[in-house]
C-alpha cells in the first residue's frame, strides 16, 4: 500500500504546485500612471481654453452673451449660480392698444440712465441750453436751434459734454436740435396774446413784445412811465403794467425785469449816485407793482438794474437815448 499511496501522493503534488503558481500569476497586476486628480484638472483647461477662444472670436462683446457663456462655464465646473437677472426690455417693445393719457411706467435701466444723464448735463440743463427726456424707450436730448444764440464754438463744446455723457448710459441716446413743435406753438400762442393785450401801446410806440430764444420779452419805455431822474411810478404807467401782469400772470416760468438807462450820467443833485441804482430801483419798482397788484408770486420775480449796458439805439442822439431809456420784463415761456 505504501508504493500506491506515494504514487498518490506524488500525482497530487504536482497539480497543488501548479495551481498555486497559476494563481499567482493570475492577480491584476498594478497600474502604474498618473494620478486621477490629472483628469479632472485636465478638464478644467480644456474649458477655460475653450471660454477664452469664444471671448476673442466676439469682435463686440455682448454683455448678455458673455453672461450667458459664463454661466455655462460655471456650471460645467460644478459652480452653478443663480441665473442673471433678466432686464425689462425697452420701451419701444410695448405696445399700446389705443392713445393713453397715462404715461407707461419707465423701465428701470432706462429711469437710471436718464439721472445720469440729467446728472452729467445738469450746467447745460440750469442754463436751459439743452432738455433731457425720453421717448419711445430712448433717451432723447433736445437742443436749441444754431440761431438761437448760441456761438459755434459754444455748439461744440455742448455737442463734446454730450457725446462724455453718453458714454455713461446703456440706453439708446438720440440728439435733436430746434424746438419742439408743441413747445414752439405756444410760446408763439403767448407772443400773441401779449401783443393783443398790449396793442394800444404797441401802435403809440410805448411797449414791443419780442421773442428772445425761449423767452418773451415785454420792452415799455420810460418815457410818461417814471418822472425824471426818479424811480417813482406815474399814474400814466399802471394802466399798461397792469395789462402786462395780468397776461405774464398766467406762464409759469421766472420773471426777470431789467432797468435800463442811457448813458448820460446823472447829475450831482439827483437822488441817485449812478445809472446802475436808477436802473436798479426803476426795476424794483415794476416788480413790486406787479407782485403787488397782478398777483404774480414774489418767488418768481428777479430784479436787474443794466445801466446803459445793453443799449438798443445809440446814445449820441435824442431819439436813440429815449429808446434805451426802458424797462424790460422777460418772462421764461417754459418754466423754470
């Protein structure tokens, strides 16, 4: 038994060798490489290479493009964020069914361009050389026309503050020159009804209405209105300023009266020192006049004595120093 048992015995023993010999070669084997942080960084380059390449081919970037791609770019990376806040459109984008007397509520980016733009332009808009408005979803900047007083070069200056501010809005800016045709007619409806009022006066030569730019300017002469060398009123004058009063009564605007004399200089012995106080008191006694008895508000009213510095006519003759001896109420046709 013992030859067939080592028989056995020897029959087992090589297939156990090699069985454990096979399953030693069997075992993964391991990978040897780079770690796997790699890949994902890998990844990462890849997309901003890629988000760089968009920003270049924009010969123009979009703001709301490159939001958009960057919040692509964010949640591919695992960073999404709340979507970008989505700007009402322009107003030009609304529409209305049927005329409205309302007006239609100003979109937020638009009502926020136009303070920066009212802000940046606020000189020219105290001087009242330019208006700022909006229109159809735009903003819209109305200037005087080239004969209204203003220089070329002052045209330029104007035209280089302007295009500064605009560079500060998002919002569309369109630029206009000459008067609105609503505000121009009346103004010239005003021209009218003070010439009506005033058309005795007008035919005897004691008051003109003229327009000057935006402005409406009643000239009355002194003569019969004051007494020489004197700022007091005559009984002849109230008939006239009263007329006057009543029609510059109604505007809204600011009412600016200016004293003017000619250029004669007042004697030792008159009650005043010089043609700037007669002027000044001449001009202060129109306006308490019309304060007083036209019922125009005391707020509105600015007082001017001139001298002779804006004369209308020369002062070498007679007639010439009539004519510059005059008052001049100038009311703002607009408001303001």
């Amino acid at each position: 038994m013992k030859p067939q048992e080592t028989e056995e015995e020897a029959a087992r023993m090589p297939v156990t060798l090699f069985d454990s010999i096979t399953a030693q070669d069997e075992e993964p084997a391991v990978r040897q490489g780079s770690p796997l942080w790699v890949v994902t960084f890998a990844d990462m380059i890849t997309l901003l290479l890629a988000f760089f390449l968009l920003v270049l081919s924009f010969s123009e970037l979009n703001p709301e493009q490159f939001r958009n791609v960057s919040g692509s770019l964010q949640k591919s990376l695992g960073r999404a964020e709340k979507p970008p806040p989505v700007e009402a459109p322009p107003a030009e984008t609304q529409l209305v069914a049927g005329p409205t007397e309302e007006k239609l509520p100003i979109p937020e980016q638009l009502a926020k361009d136009l303070g920066k733009l009212q802000k940046s332009l606020s000189t020219d808009l105290v001087g009242k050389k330019v208006q700022v408005t909006t229109e159809n979803g735009r903003l819209l900047i109305q200037l005087p026309s080239r004969s209204n007083g203003l220089l070329p070069q002052e045209m330029i200056d104007l035209y280089a503050r302007i295009a500064e501010a605009q560079a500060l809005v998002e919002t569309p800016v369109e630029v206009r020159e000459g008067e609105p045709a609503d505000r121009s007619a009346e103004l010239a409806r005003q021209i009218r009804q003070l010439r009506d009022v005033l058309s005795k006066e007008i035919e005897q030569g004691e008051a003109q209405v003229e327009r000057d730019g935006e402005r409406i300017v009643v000239r009355m002469a002194v003569q019969g209105s004051f007494y020489p060398a004197s700022a007091d009123l005559s009984p002849e004058a109230t008939p006239m300023l009263k007329k006057v009063g009543q029609a510059i009564a109604k505007t809204g605007g600011r009412i600016t009266i200016e004293g003017h004399t000619d250029a004669i200089p007042l004697n030792g012995h008159a009650r005043y020192r010089s043609n700037w106080d007669l002027s000044g008191a001449r001009a202060s006694s129109v306006a308490d006049y019309l304060t007083a008895y036209a019922g125009i508000a005391r707020e509105r009213v600015v007082v001017r004595g001139m001298a002779d510095t804006r004369p209308v006519a020369p002062n070498d003759t007679r007639e010439g120093r009539a004519k510059n001896r005059r008052i001049e109420v100038l009311v703002d046709a607009y408001g303001g």
